[in-house]
C-alpha cells in the first residue's frame, strides 16, 4: 500500500537520482503515458492467482506458469521471477500448447487454485497449492518464535492433473532462476529413475518429483505425458528439510486434501456476515491470512516487489515487509471477523520489535523483526513491462513519520478492548509512543505519502498524532493510571485544537497548513473518530473529497500537480483510499452513497477477488504489489461499517 509518492505508503526508497540511478523517466524523453493496457507479455497484474503457505506466497498466470515464487520466506530471493523479467524462471504444468484455460477459480474456503482446461481432444482439471500439513516437530527451514500451531506449511509446491474426459497431453516445464534471475539452475536426476530431479544454485537446492519422466534441458527439466480419463498424475517442488516430497500421485493429492482442510477450518473460526458482500470478505480474510508470515506473527504489505503504480514507470517498491501503519487496519479487520488468535500473534510480534533509541518504532521491519532494509536495485531485469528499476528492499525502512504512533497505540487500544486487560510487556510500548508523539506532533514531516518538497505540517500526521495520545489516555484509564490518562488527554486535546485552528480552510480539512489542497488522508478523521459524524467540517471535507479528490468516482490520494512528490507519472486512484471514503460517506449518514461506491469497488476486484494497490479507471486495470494486504483490509473494515449501519436499521 503505497502510502508514499518518493516511497508511497509502502513506497519505500529514495529517489532515483539521489541514488545515482540511470532510469529513464517520462519527464527525461517527454514520451506520453503508458496505458495501462498497452501490449506485452507480461499478464495483467490482476490475472495471478495467489497461493500462499503462511511462509511464502506464489503467483500462477493464466496460463498455469508460477512466474513469482520467493523461497522458504516472502522476503527471500525469487526462484521464479517472470512477473519481473521473462527469462527470470518459471514452472507451467499444463496441456502442451495452450495458454487460456476454460475456467479458474478458488476451492471454496481455501487458497488451493483450480484450474479447468479445455483442448481439442479433452478435459483436464489442474490443482495446485503451497501446502500445509500436522505439525511434525521443530521447523529448520524457517524457525519459529511464536508458539507453533497443530499444522504448518510443507514447504512446498504440489500440483496434480486430472483427466475429466477424452485425453490430453500434458507438458511440465520447470526453469528455476536462483537469486532474483541471476543463477541459472544445475539440474541432476536423483537415483537414476527419470522422476526426480534436484535443482541447485546461489547456495539453494530445491527438488521436482513427479510420476512424469523428467529430461533435463540446460536450465530446465521438462517431460510431456498423454493423460487419459480418469487418470491423474502430480508433480512436488520441494525445499523442505531433506527435500521430503510425495512419492507417489495418491501423497500428492492427500497433501492437497490436508491443505484444503486446514484452510476450511481456520475459515470456520472467523465470523462472517450473511450478506452479499460475504463473499468478498471472506477472499480478503483468506488473502490476509494468506499474507501472514506464520512464523513471527507479522504481516506483509504486499507479495511482491516492483510491480508498478504507473504503467512502465518508476513507481516501484519491494512490499514484503511490515508496516507499522498497517497495524490498526488488521487489528480492527482480525477482531471484526472473531480472529483473534491471528490478532494476539500480531501484537506480539509488535511487542518484540526494537525501537530507535528515542523509544520510537520505526515505520517498517522485516517479517522477522529486522530493522534494516537497505534498499539495492536491480538493473539486469527488465521490470514488469519494461517498469524499472526493480527495487530489493526498501530505502524509507529508516524515515521518520509521525503518524505511526497512532497506529501502533489504535491497535493496542483494540486488543486491549477486546482481550478485557492490557498485557503487561504492552504498557512499556504505550509509554515510549505516548511519549513520542507528545514530542513531535508540533514538528513538520515529509507525510503520510512521504513527499518530496520541504517538510509542512501535515493534518494527517497531526491527526494520528491525536489519535496516539487519544488511545493513549484511553489505555492508561483501563490500567488505573490517572496521572498518566489525564495528562495524555490534556495532550491530545491540545492537538484537536490546533488542527482545528490551522488545518481547517473554508471549513474543509486540507493537506497540510499552508495549502487548500485536499488530500486522502484526511479521511482518517472520519475512520478514527476525530470528529463527531454530525460535525459540519468533517461533512464538508467528505463531501470535498468525494466530489474534488476522484476520477470516475474513485479517490485519488492527490493531485500530482497540487503536491510535490518528485516523481513522474500518472497515478491510478488508490484502492484503500475509495475504501477510505466509504467508511467516511457511512460516518456522515451519507449511507446510499457509501453502498454505490462499495458496489463498484467489489465489482472492479480481479477475476479472483483480488486487489492490487491502484485500479487505473481509463483502463479496467489494477497496478502496484499484488495482492495488497492494505486493500483487503480497507474492504473489510467498509464492509463492516455498511453492514453494521443495515443491521441497526433492521432493528429499529
């Protein structure tokens, strides 16, 4: 979730010349923008279907290629990196010669991919899931610091194919590219028997085993089999200690069948709503869940890295790490549908992480609580459709925004809400974040969306800034700390009135206190109680966004013009922002038009349910990291608001 411009939200780098980067922008050439839909070999971002393990994610195109898969973590170095380069590795199992299959979709309840296909001489049906399995004592392959669950992830990538009807000849294709497209892989067969086959490079070995007899190619090991119906055949691609994969095709599909069962009973402990959204909801509880780094607790913003918020531009970040920003959304979204066990796994991590030396947590951290995040580029792959520079890590890791506190000290209020007291190791946290805000809410800052121009006081960051001393003083209450509650109100009170004084112009909230510019993010003061709903300043500035801040009715964080970010390039409207302004338009009683916004949201996600970061309105097409946890969330908490708002009416 982009929230920066030189780093959207998870934008997260400097700029490219002030890192000697040799990109070429739009402002360098004046060549015209890019649609969105401009011809390439490169499959629209929304078309991947995501597969996730809780340890790693994949995503498979249309055409049954894994062309994104990082192993064993989200953050490791990508074995299959075709989302970002061509030749950067990928792994189809298919019928030979066809790329469109009949149909795709979810098993219900489930992050397993099916995929029904249709050629001249049959049917065939392809199953394909990072599978999870019985917990079997201590995980080496990715350690884990919070309590183990019952199952865990296989640590690997299982597939089968199934013939429905006539027959079809199947192809299986595996090109590992280690280290993000820079070593190609060493194959072997195992045991001389043509079924297994180890793939080795950049200090990594993965094994393919399948009931397919296998050929090696150079890089790559391929086998071709004529299936007849009724018959199915698999293949496993394994990083697990000692390279464990079935043996045999009635091993590969148990491990399917575990996988489906392990998500359709974490599915049955979330509390979903019996309304028409249900379905929507329910695909962004299993995406965030799928985006869940199990070992830790943590949460990644994003499953990829570079994936573009301006078509062929240098909008590009690595999202697989966890924001601190994030973590008031998946608080409100975990406790909303009744998870709270993913919710004390979050905080917990929150409660592990360390702080700069004032106290402060930085604005993101590594899936395992690393700190830094050095940010490199990699100039040797081409981009998604030719976007460059493709970014490894991510430079804002050490900024300074004053808006995390609030986010930090948001979620903590709504566990501690929700858990009926405050964990002991969680007062320490409230104290250095109170603390911290107390001391640089008068402080200008680059922003919620990190811009480039000469730091403003912007109403945004002294909006959460509010919201951290508010939590704060509602916190200390719940302790019994008077001293300390009446001390942090006085504060935020202090913040209220200043906002109000110099952040307000023509009775609208505005970017920062020397602009009329709107932004997004004000929003906020809606989503988090800044003001009363009947306030006429916060209807004003819903109202202002709503008819001023869209393009084809969907919400822009601002306008490039009125905003020095620094960079080139048309934005997409931004996806958590339309969500923003439902939950906003819901606040101010403007409930009909909150639900039409709400349709069109749900009705421009991907074929999937998915969402990227932006939606381009000329085009129909998502850009930005994919899938975006931030999105998801957003969705659910609107959904939420709406469906609250029609069960209270239905009881009146």
């Amino acid at each position: 979730m982009t929230i920066g411009a030189e780093t959207p939200q998870h934008g997260g780098s400097r700029h490219p010349a002030e890192r000697g980067s040799n990109v070429t922008t739009a402002s360098d050439d004046d060549a015209p923008p890019r649609s969105a839909a401009a011809p390439s070999p490169f499959p629209p971002i929304a078309d991947y279907a995501f597969l996730s393990n809780c340890h790693t994610g994949a995503l498979i195109a249309p055409d049954g290629s894994v062309d994104w898969l990082c192993v064993p973590r989200f953050d490791s170095p990508s074995v299959f990196g075709s989302l970002l380069d061509r030749e950067a590795g990928m792994f189809r199992i298919g019928p030979f010669g066809l790329n469109v299959p009949a149909s795709r979709q979810y098993e219900p309840g489930t992050n397993i991919i099916s995929a029904v296909w249709n050629t001249p001489t049959g049917w065939v049906n392809v199953r394909s899931a990072l599978t999870m399995g019985p917990t079997r004592g201590e995980d080496t392959v990715t350690p884990h610091t919070r309590p183990p669950a019952d199952d865990d992830a296989d640590h690997m990538l299982v597939r089968t194919v199934t013939c429905l009807d006539g027959n079809v000849e199947v192809e299986l294709v595996c090109e590992p590219v280690f280290d993000y497209g820079r070593a190609p892989a060493e194959w072997v067969l195992v045991d001389g028997d043509r079924h297994t086959a180890d793939a080795s490079g950049a200090g990594l070995t993965l094994r393919l085993q399948t009931d397919m007899a296998l050929g090696i190619e150079g890089g790559r090991v391929r086998a071709r089999h004529m299936l007849e119906k009724g018959e199915t055949l698999y293949c496993a691609l394994t990083w697990a200690a000692e390279l464990a994969a079935p043996e045999t095709t009635e091993e590969a599909v148990a491990q399917l069948d575990a996988t489906a069962v392990f998500w359709r009973r974490w599915f049955s402990h979330a509390r979903f709503p019996d309304h028409r959204w249900r379905e929507a909801i329910q695909r962004s509880a299993l995406t965030i869940k799928g985006l869940t780094y199990m070992p830790t607790g943590a949460t990644v913003a994003a499953l990829t890295t570079s994936l573009p918020e301006t078509p062929g531009g240098e909008r590009n970040w690595d999202y697989r790490y966890t924001w601190m920003r994030d973590s008031t959304f998946t608080l409100q979204a975990l406790h909303y549908l009744n998870l709270d066990w993913e919710a004390d796994e979050f905080m917990q991590f929150v409660a592990d992480l360390e702080s700069n030396g004032d106290g402060a947590l930085q604005i993101m951290y590594g899936i395992d609580g690393t700190r830094d995040l050095t940010e490199s580029t990699r100039d040797d792959l081409s981009g998604y459709a030719g976007a460059r520079p493709v970014r490894i890590g991510n430079g804002a890791f050490d900024q300074r925004q004053n808006d995390v506190f609030g986010a930090v000290l948001d979620s903590i209020l709504l566990h501690t809400v929700r858990g009926k007291r405050l964990p002991r190791r969680l007062w320490p946290l409230v104290q250095q974040q109170a603390a911290c805000a107390s001391a640089v809410w008068r402080d200008p800052d680059q922003g919620i969306w990190e811009a480039r121009g000469a730091p403003q006081h912007y109403v945004s960051s002294k909006l959460m800034c509010w919201v951290a001393l508010d939590r704060a003083s509602k916190i200390a209450g719940i302790r019994g700390d008077r001293a300390a509650e009446d001390t942090w109100r006085a504060t935020a009170e202090e913040i209220r009135a200043d906002i109000l004084a110099h952040g307000v112009k023509k009775g609208v909230l505005r970017q920062h206190y020397d602009t009329e510019a709107l932004d997004a993010s004000t929003l906020l003061a809606a989503v988090f109680g800044f003001l009363p709903r009947g306030d006429v300043r916060l209807r004003a500035t819903v109202d202002a966004i709503a008819n001023d801040l869209t393009e084809d009715g969907f919400v822009l964080r601002y306008r490039t013009g009125e905003t020095d970010d620094g960079l080139s390039g048309k934005e997409g409207s931004f996806l958590i922002c339309s969500f923003w302004l439902v939950s906003a338009l819901t606040v101010v009683d403007q409930v009909q038009e909150a639900t039409d916004l709400m349709e069109r949201l749900v009705s421009v996600s991907s074929p999937l349910g998915l969402y990227a970061e932006e939606f381009d309105t000329s085009t129909g097409r998502h850009l930005g990291n994919f899938p975006q946890a931030f999105s998801h969330l957003a969705l659910i908490e609107a959904a939420g608001r709406i469906i609250l708002h029609e069960r209270m009416r239905e009881l009146m």
